[in-house]
C-alpha cells in the first residue's frame, strides 16, 4: 500500500477523533507518545486537546505543524502522525522538535514510520531547517529505529520518566543534522 501524506490538514473534528483513536491504540500497544496504558480516548483527548492547540497557521513561525499519513490516499485510514512543534524562541527558530511520532500499530513493521521521518526531513529541508530534533523514551528499543533513520542520539536523562513505581527510564534526545 502507498502512503499520501498531508501537512497541515484542516483540524477538523473528525480528524481530531481520528488522531485520538490512533493515539488511544498506539500508547496500548506500548508505544511511547506520552501516556501510560491502559488508556481509553477520554483518558487521551485532554494532551491531544493540548497538543492540538498549538498547531496553527502554516504562515505563523510560532505555530506548530502536523503530518499525517493516510494509505491509499487522502479518504485511506490514517496511519501515522507528528507534530512539528516551535520552540517559539528566534535563537532556536532553525530547527523543530517532532512530537508525537506514531504509526498504527497494527501497520508497524511495514515500513510507515520510516516513510514518515523521511517526509519530515523533506519538508524540513523545504522550511530550510537545520535540524530536527525529538526525543524518545528509553527502554522500548527506540534508539535502534532513530539512529537507524539518520537521527544521532546527543543526550540521555536516566530515569527521568517514571512509567511506574520502581520502572524508570531514560529520556533520550535525538538530533538529525539536515544542513
């Protein structure tokens, strides 16, 4: 199956519930995209309300930027997401840091989410960023899939992210050099 991919879609309330869901399946399969399972979309929908309040117009340096994935086309089932977010700060106005990064899990193995950081480098490159950062949680093999997609890991927090009593894991920075 391809993937058509879309910047800055019209948020509407549909693709909001869309994102939810996938986000809702995603942090039950163990993904790392902010939330601990088991969660259900009501226990979701206030950090992807957040997450969505930042995205704004394409035009607005301040704004954040959303990609998604849909296979087969623009009416395909979404399958992936990020956000782009601003550090809103003009001495950090030349790079993003990618939020959010996931991919259906029921699609994982098929390549998308490589698919996805590679159309983020593009577009990054088009805005002509200089990188691109994120960071990723330790412990779910993670490091393996970024660096293997260009990204360099240049920090590590340990135990900075409590997933629960006793289970601490590292925050790990990745940057990706795109100059």
């Amino acid at each position: 199956m391809s993937l058509r991919f879309t910047l800055d879609p019209e948020l509407t309330p549909e693709l909001r519930a869309e994102i939810v869901t996938l986000w809702t399946e995603a942090s039950n399969a163990g993904g790392a995209v902010g939330l601990i399972p088991p969660v259900t979309e009501d226990d979701v929908r206030p950090t992807a309300d957040k997450q969505f309040a930042g995205v704004g117009a394409p035009g607005d340096p301040d704004a954040d930027r959303l990609l998604i994935a849909r296979e087969d086309g623009a009416r395909g089932r979404l399958v992936a997401v990020l956000f782009f977010e601003s550090m809103r700060f003009d001495l950090m106005d030349h790079w993003r840091l990618l939020k959010r990064v996931m991919v259906d899990p029921k699609q994982q193995g098929r390549g998308y989410g490589r698919e996805l950081l590679a159309e983020a480098d593009k577009i990054a490159r088009d805005w002509g960023l200089a990188g691109l950062r994120l960071t990723a949680r330790g412990g779910v093999g993670l490091e393996r899939f970024y660096t293997s997609c260009g990204y360099t890991e240049v920090g590590r927090v340990p135990g900075a992210i409590r997933v629960a009593p006793g289970d601490d894991r590292d925050d790990i920075t990745f940057w990706r050099a795109l100059d």
